[in-house]
C-alpha cells in the first residue's frame, strides 16, 4: 500500500537545486527530479506534490506572497510566515506630485512622508513650482516670463505678480498702445497720463498740460497750471512760489510755497493778499479793514461771525487798545473816566482805579467820607464832594482817611473861645452852615458842615486841636449828629451819680476819656456824665444844656468828693471836658440850662479849677 507524506503535499518544481518530493520523505534531485525514494504523484497541472516527509520551503521566495508590499513573506525553519515591513520602507505610490512619497509604517499599513522632491505641475506658466517640508509651494515667476493665453502673454509683477497678463513693458503692446503698469492693469491701453512716457499734451511724463495731473516741482511746464504749486519759472520748470506775484489773479502763495485761491470771507488769513476782499483782520478775512477802535473781524471778540467786523464787546479789549485798566466799550470806543459808566478798574461811575479818585470832583461825589475810603483804599486825607443819600446836591467836606481807620467826616469845628457852639447854644439844634472848611489845626475857626445834618452816623469823634488827640462815641443810632440835639435825644456812654440819670459804663471810659485827648485832671470819681446832649430835667427842651464830652453835676450834691478826698477842692465834681459844655466855674452859670459860656470853657483840665477857653475843637462822623 502507498504510503502518505509525512510532511504534507509539497508543490514539485522544475527549478534546478530544488529537491522532489518522494513518497518515503527523501529529498529528490535537481529539476524537479526526486533523488529520494520518496513516491510522488502527478496533479493535474503537472506540478508535483510532495507526500513526502520534507521542508515547506528553503526560502521566503517559495512560499505565498502577501497582497499588501508592508507584509513580507518569511521562510523559517522550513516553514512559511509573514512579517512587518521594516518602518520607513518605501513602497510603491499611486499619487506623484504631492510632495509625499509612500512607506510603510512597520506595523503592515501604508503611509506617508514628506518628500520634496516629489514637485508637482500647477499648470501656471507664471509659477515655480517646488516643495517645503512636505507641502506644495507656487512661486512668481520673474515678470516678463512669456506664457499663453487669451489675450495674455507675460508674466505679470506687483499686484500681478503670478498671472499672464497682457503687457508688462510698452515693447509687449501693438498699435501704437502702451502698457498701463501705473494702476497695476498690466494691460495694452491708448497712450494717456499712466504710460510712463510724455505723449500727448503732456509737458513732461505723465504730467502737465490738459488731460493730465500737474507736475511735481523740477518737472517741464508751460504754464502754472502745469504745476502742482501752479508756479511755472523762468527757465519754465515747476518751482514753490515766493510771492503773491509768482500765482495767477485771484490766487495767493501760502505758506507751503503753492498758490492757492483767494479765501472768502471768515476763512483764516495772514495777510491781505490771501482774501478775495484784500482784508486780513484778526486773523480772518474780513468784510472790510476793520481798523477802528475796538473793532475786530472775530467772533471771539465781537459775539457775531467769523469774518464780519463789529464792535468788540463792553469789558474786552483784545488788541490792547485801551488805555490803563480799560477796555472795549461795547459801542466801537475804550471806556473812560467820563463816560458815564463805572468799568474797567473804576471803583466808581468815572472814578477809582485809573481814574482820579471818587469824590474829587462833584460828578464822583460819595456818600461819605467812609465810601470814599472803600472805593479809594489809598485816599489821602482831604476835601471830597460828597451827596449823602436824599441830598440832591453834592458839597465838599474834609476827610479824615487815616486817623482811627480813617473815613471820618469832619462835621464841625470850635474855637477855645468862640460862642456859635457854645452850651445850650440854638445852633446845636439847628440846620444850615458856618464857616468854611478849616484846616485840622491850631489855626481853625468855627465851622458847621451841611452833613452836620445830613450824614447819617453810628460813631461820632471828638477831637481836641488835630486829629490825634480824639476820643470815639459809638452811638450806633444810625442818625445825623443834628438829631441828638433836635430831636432832644441824648448817648450817654458813663454816668456816675448824676442829677436824673441812670448810672452806667465804667469809670475806665471816664479816665480813658481824658488820656485820649492828651489831659490830665483831679477830678472826682463819681458825679460825672460821658456822651452827647446832656439834658437836665430829662425830656424837656434844654438841649445841649451840654453838647459833647466829660462834665460834672453843676453842684448837684457831689460837692467835696473829690478824688483827694481832703474836701477842700470843691470844684472837682464840676468838670467840663469837651466842646459846648455846661462849667460851674461861676455860680450864675450853674444854673440848670444856664448859657452864655464860650465854645471851649472847661474846668478841672490838667488839675487846674478855671482851666479856661481851650480849642479848638473838631467832630467827625462816620
């Protein structure tokens, strides 16, 4: 019986070195020819098959080859396998041109890897093709490379760059046209100002005459209008103008050497030559040469419009052409000191600042001595006009401006021994005036001021021989010093034991009194009255029994209480200190209401019991 191959069937070749196949398992010989004694049988093919004992194969070439070229055949140890293609191996690749080349990944499967070699063809005449790492890349090619094409043949630049264009050169044009590269068009055109060539009118390259833009300065012209300055020279080239005269009528050269039209009216300006008006004023054309007085063409300055000449308005003065402190009006003329109207630095209608100061004359008259001061910080000492409120008609009087705060108004003076001011005299009660404005001194007479009357006061100031030696009643009543002794009102600053009045104040006003004034006295302690218009009885007629100062109780009970206290100086409690006061020097002149006394006769002054007429005597108001 015939024995079956051990090792399976075995494919017989006629390849010379391969053993047989032989039905006991022995190798056969050369060309197919089993040298074994092995049996075979033929199959239909031909081929014979091994039922023999023998290897599958002797090498990886014998046994079946896998459909994928990253898997291999393997031939070991006589038997057939596969294995991996190593990672990297190329293989065959279906897609050329891609930059890519086919490997395999060593895990049986295909994949790629960049390959710049592997350029590819965009069928761009205008490109260069290559590869970058991996990827496809189309460079311009250089301009003027020939390609094809409908209506195109070049290769094209700038914006172009990369696609056939018609023209990139006028060499590339037919028919008398020339190659438009100025906008980029790269295309066949008829010659105009683009062409890169002077055709036409043109008065230099693209430039100049009718059709075409104005030339930059250096350029060929013949005429300003060639020019982009619009100034043709001598030598007839394109120039910066200098002039006005360099620039055609109705033009101006500017300040960038162009010349330009001549502006309207409100446009800004430098000179005449730019307006269409020929005037330049405050920096605007203007309607006219707007030269006047506080005049100006700009609205910052009038409140109108821009190129239009108007007043300036009142306060402003933007050409500095007032005088002093002034300004514009508002009505074409500088403020003044007469005209009417308190402006500029005027602390007053017409007076103070730059001007005189208020109440040196009656058109700038003041209410008082006072308001003077205030408009006039630095007023001297001196006769003003003053028009107190309700008075109609301004009169002078004489200001006291640096005594004691200054602004006193000097409302009466007294002589030591004149009678008009003397005690209980009806003058104290009586309007009108005396006298003429005296100087502050030894020398004055007597005087009575219409604001005796008229200038309502909250202090009055007496004062004895200047305007030093003075002491302040603050009445603060708000009442002219004629009121007191018309209207029978009386201040009372100390009263000590008097006849029918009240005590009140201090001693100290007593003693502060007579050292203000430049005194001394021994007088007595008590028994005395301070103030204005000391009445006895209270509320009768006698007004002004004593008008203004320090005085004794005229023998009333205070006899002997002197401040020596030794009750032999019985005149002590009867002193008069003061102007127009009641003195008991004589026993007639004691009596209640008693008159008949000199303007300035006092008692107990500076110690001595008949002290005497002493004066003069100034009181001022405020």
């Amino acid at each position: 019986m015939k024995k079956l191959p051990a090792l399976g069937l075995c494919l017989c070749s006629l390849q010379v070195g391969l053993m047989g196949c032989s039905d006991d398992g022995s190798t056969g010989g050369s060309g197919g020819t089993s040298s074994t004694t092995a049996s075979s049988s033929s199959t239909s093919s031909g081929s014979t098959v091994s039922t023999g004992t023998g290897p599958e194969c002797m090498a990886p070439s014998e046994c079946p080859q896998p459909m994928s070229e990253c898997i291999v055949a393997t031939c070991s140890m006589g038997k057939c396998g596969t294995a991996n293609a190593a990672n990297g191996t190329a293989v065959a690749d279906p897609q050329k041109g891609d930059c890519q080349r086919a490997i395999c990944d060593g895990a049986g499967n295909t994949t790629k890897a960049p390959d710049d070699a592997d350029v590819g063809d965009d069928a761009n005449a205008c490109t260069i093709d290559g590869c970058s790492g991996g990827m496809a890349t189309a460079l311009p090619a250089t301009m003027g490379t020939p390609c094809t094409g409908a209506g195109v043949k070049v290769c094209g630049g700038q914006t172009k760059a990369g696609v056939c264009v018609e023209c990139v050169a006028n060499v590339d044009c037919s028919g008398g046209k020339v190659c438009d590269v100025k906008n980029d068009a790269f295309a066949c055109v008829d010659p105009t100002c683009v062409d890169l060539s002077k055709n036409g009118k043109e008065t230099d390259i693209d430039c100049g005459g009718a059709d075409c833009d104005p030339c930059a300065n250096g350029s060929t012209c013949a005429a300003g209008t060639d020019c982009t300055t619009g100034f043709c020279d001598a030598t007839f080239h394109c120039a910066a103008c200098a002039t006005d005269a360099n620039c055609p009528t109705a033009s101006f050269c500017d300040p960038n050497g162009k010349c330009a039209a001549d502006l309207p009216d409100g446009s800004d300006c430098e000179t005449d030559g730019m307006c269409t008006n020929g005037h330049c004023a405050d920096g605007y054309c203007c309607d006219s040469a707007c030269t006047g007085t506080c005049q100006s063409c700009s609205s910052a300055d009038t409140g109108g419009s821009n190129g239009t000449c108007s007043d300036v308005t009142a306060g402003n003065d933007p050409s500095l052409e007032c005088a002093g402190a002034f300004s514009c009006d508002g009505a074409g003329a500088c403020q003044s000191c007469s005209d009417g109207v308190q402006d500029g630095a005027e602390t007053s209608v017409d007076c103070g600042g730059a001007c005189a100061l208020c109440g040196t004359t009656s058109a700038t008259a003041v209410l008082s001595c006072a308001d003077a001061l205030q408009k006039g910080p630095n007023a001297p000492s001196g006769v003003y006009y003053i028009k107190p409120a309700g008075v109609a008609t301004a009169y002078q009087v004489y200001c006291d401006m640096t005594n004691s705060g200054g602004g006193w108004t000097l409302l009466l003076s007294a002589t030591a021994s004149g009678t008009y001011w003397g005690n209980n005299n009806p003058n104290w009660a009586a309007a009108g005036t005396t006298g003429t404005i005296p100087p502050i001194d030894a020398s004055a007479g007597e005087y009575k001021s219409a604001a005796y009357g008229d200038l309502t006061t909250n202090t009055i100031r007496l004062c004895y021989q200047d305007g030093t030696h003075c002491h302040n009643f603050a009445h603060n009543m708000a009442q002219p010093l004629l009121s007191f002794f018309a209207n029978g009102t009386s201040y009372v600053e100390y009263s000590s034991n008097v006849n029918l009045y009240t005590d009140t104040g201090s001693d100290t006003s007593r003693t502060t009194f007579i050292s203000e004034l430049g005194f001394t006295s021994e007088v007595a302690q008590n028994c005395h009255w301070l103030g204005i218009n000391h009445k006895d009885p209270i509320g009768t007629s006698f007004a002004a029994f004593s008008a203004i100062g320090l005085m004794g109780d005229f023998n009333s009970g205070c006899a002997n209480s002197g401040s020596l206290g030794n009750g032999t100086n019985t005149w002590l409690d009867d002193a008069a200190f003061g102007v127009g006061l009641q003195s008991c020097y004589d026993a007639n002149s004691c009596n209640p209401g008693g008159s008949g006394h000199h303007d300035g006769t006092s008692r107990s002054v500076n110690g001595v019991d008949n002290s005497g007429d002493i004066g003069p005597w100034f009181v001022f108001g405020k």
